[in-house]
C-alpha cells in the first residue's frame, strides 16, 4: 500500500488523541477502555500541549491524504522513561491499516529523524503481549528494563 510520511502540522495536533487512544495495547478478550482514559493525567502527557516543548516530534503516515499512522516522541516521565536526554517513543496506525508496512516506515522514518537531530537513543514502553515487540525488536530495539506486564525498551541511535 503507497503512504507518504511528513512532519504533523500544528493544524493536525488534534489527531494525536485518536492515535494515543489507538495506542493503548488491548488484550484479546478484553474490553478497550472507554475513551475517558485519555483525560487520566498518566495517559494525557504524551499529547497535552503537543508541539509547545521543544523536544516534541511527530511524523504521520497518509493514504489517499488521509493520516492513518503517527509516531511521536517527546522528554517526559512515562512509563518508558530512561533518562531526561531520551525521548520516549509512542506510535499506533489505525486498525485497518495495520500489517502493511506503516508502522515499520514511520518507525524507521523516526529514528533516522532523531539521530539527524542528535539524540543518542529513544525509549518506550510496550505490553509484554502486545505484537508490536516484535516490531521494535527488528528495528534494534533492546530490553532496557523488564516489569511484570511490561518493557521498557531503548534503542541507540
């Protein structure tokens, strides 16, 4: 599938909630949470007053001018924080777009991006079930702390 990659706009900020709430890892079986998580303060920092911090970046994936993929970075304490020179990595692709290459792009497309801004390494977090740790493995992500339900991983840039 052809999708194009380019820096979010400001106008565009405003899609980043769709893709946090797409970002949260669902278990099978189980219920997504109600889109009232997104205002719980510990959800809310990767996007609250996205783009007014000088570390925030953000690059999206487009089919047919539609934005179907954000991969987001900024400095914060979260739950995959390594230090405060890192930024921690966060990223989704709506559903029926998944499987396709998108992310693989965006995330590959990110971190040559981060390295041309000088950052040594980026970090996330990922559920131990969730699929996409295979996704980060392949890009050279290594497990940089291990948590009983999650990773915490970093990959030097």
């Amino acid at each position: 599938m052809s999708h194009f990659i380019r820096e979010i706009r400001p106008d565009e900020y405003p899609v980043l909630e769709e893709f946090l709430y797409q970002a949260i890892f669902v278990p099978k079986g189980v219920d997504a949470p109600p889109r009232t998580i997104l205002r719980h303060p510990q959800v809310a920092m990767y996007i609250d007053r996205f783009g007014e911090r000088p570390d925030d970046t953000c690059l999206i994936a487009l089919v047919d001018h539609q934005i179907v993929g954000a991969v987001w970075t900024r400095i914060m304490r979260d739950y995959g924080h390594v230090d405060d020179e890192t930024p921690s990595l966060s990223m989704s692709v709506l559903t029926q777009y998944r499987g396709r290459g998108i992310g693989t792009s965006l995330l590959r497309t990110m971190l040559a991006h981060l390295k041309d801004k000088g950052y040594q390494q980026v970090s996330l977090s990922v559920q131990k079930e969730n699929d996409a740790c295979k996704l980060y493995q392949n890009a050279g992500f290594t497990v940089h702390t291990e948590h009983p339900d999650y990773y915490v991983m970093v990959r030097q840039l």
